[in-house]
C-alpha cells in the first residue's frame, strides 16, 4: 500500500527517535527480501571477480603413463617450462595428468588402477586435452598400436636435433581381436604399418638424470590441437639439464 507524504513524514520521525539497535531490526525485519537478494549479487561478484583474478590458462596438457616423478622434476615439466617461455605461471600452468598406468599383465600390482586410468588418458585423447605423453616403453606399445600416437616424419627435419633419436612402432590399421577373443581358434591377424612417432628420452639430459631405470619416450599425441607447441615442450625437455 502506498504511504501518503504525511505517513512517510511520521515514519521518518519515528526511525529517528529509534535506539541504533532498534533500526538494525526495524530495518531486517522490513527489508530482508531486498537485503539477502542485495548479499546475493554482491557474494556472486565477488566470486566472479575472484575467478577471473586466479584463473590460470592452460598452455599444454602432458600426462606422465607408467611414469613416476619427483617434485623437483615435476617443477621442471610445468612452472621451468613456462618460464623459459616467459609465462607467469599465476597466468599460464601447464596441466599435469600424473600416476597413469598402462598394463596388459594381470599380476602387475597397477592393474588394479588400469581401467581407470585409461578412461581417463582416452577422454584426455577424445576430448583434445592432451598434447604430450611421457611414458614407458609398455604404454608406448599400447598408445602406437592404436594409433594415438603423431607420426613425427613430417614434423622433425633430417638436421634436427631431435632426428637421431625418433623412435619407430606399430601402428595396428586393423585386426580381428574381437573373433579372436570369442574364439581361440581363429588366428590373429592384423594389418600394420609402422610409423615414427616418439623421441627417445635418452635426448634429453634432464629424463635421463631421473634414473627412470628402463626406456622411455616423448610422444605427440596425433590429435593435438597443439602439435608445434607440443613440439617445442619435447625440444624444451631434451635441451634442459
């Protein structure tokens, strides 16, 4: 109902003569709609504001398969990275899938984690989220075979400094693992190229100070939206000690 002027005149004196405590509760009690809507707004600024201040844009995606790492190397794969392109990493971070594990042997104490992991590493892969793999030679195996792996030929020239340690693997164009699956006594066959499609981490000083104690590789993943940044994080790798 609207106030007459003589009525918002009284109200006006009477909040006057009001104790401070009085007002405080004349005030909730009458105004609360508007005040929790108005804490609303304000709490939802701030937090939009707070987001727009912390986020950070992801510049490259790795996973680490079959891998393990230590902090100090880990440090080298994402802040060291972006520094030496000169990126802040309040700005930029370099996304980091660790404690992936690859296996086909059903007695490795990781197989339990496997399922898992590969759900994840495959929705990195389908999604285009993922760049570069740094892995053992098992997950390497499994990755080329079926086909996830960037054929590297085209993209590392003859003088290069990456060339004398390109790796090759398999890729598996097409088979019948299904039939052979249901049945053991039809033969496995398959159609296969072989493919260039990883570097050695013997290029790299830094890897190799891990003392990973078996091979390991670089790899592009083929579907990287992100193949010559990708590129420059393996060259990145392999020139740091």
């Amino acid at each position: 109902m609207k106030l007459t002027p003589q009525e918002r005149a009284h109200n006006r004196a009477a909040f006057r003569e009001m104790s401070p405590a009085q007002r405080r509760e004349y005030i909730f009690t009458y105004y609360k709609p508007q005040l929790l809507l108005a804490a609303a707004v304000l709490l939802a600024l701030v937090l939009l504001l707070r987001s727009a201040l912390t986020r950070r844009d992801t510049v490259l995606c790795a996973a680490l398969v079959n891998i393990s790492i230590g902090s100090d190397l880990e440090q080298s794969l994402t802040t060291d990275y972006l520094l030496s392109r000169q990126l802040s990493p309040k700005r930029c971070a370099v996304e980091l899938y660790k404690s992936l594990a690859l296996t086909d042997d059903p007695s490795s104490e990781a197989y339990q984690y496997v399922y898992a992991s590969r759900i994840k590493l495959l929705s990195a892969i389908e999604s285009r989220q993922l760049d570069v793999v740094l892995l053992n030679r098992e997950a390497y195996d499994a990755l080329s075979q079926s086909g996830y792996l960037a054929e590297l030929s085209p993209l590392v020239a003859q003088d290069d400094p990456l060339a004398p340690y390109l790796a090759k693997n398999l890729v598996i164009l097409e088979d019948n693992a299904v039939e052979h699956a249901l049945d053991e006594s039809v033969a496995y066959d398959a159609v296969t190229r072989e493919d260039v499609n990883a570097v050695s981490a013997a290029a790299s000083p830094l890897l190799q100070s891990a003392g990973f104690g078996g091979e390991v590789y670089l790899a592009v993943i083929a579907n990287t939206p992100r193949t010559q940044q990708a590129l420059d994080y393996i060259r990145y790798l392999c020139q740091n000690e």
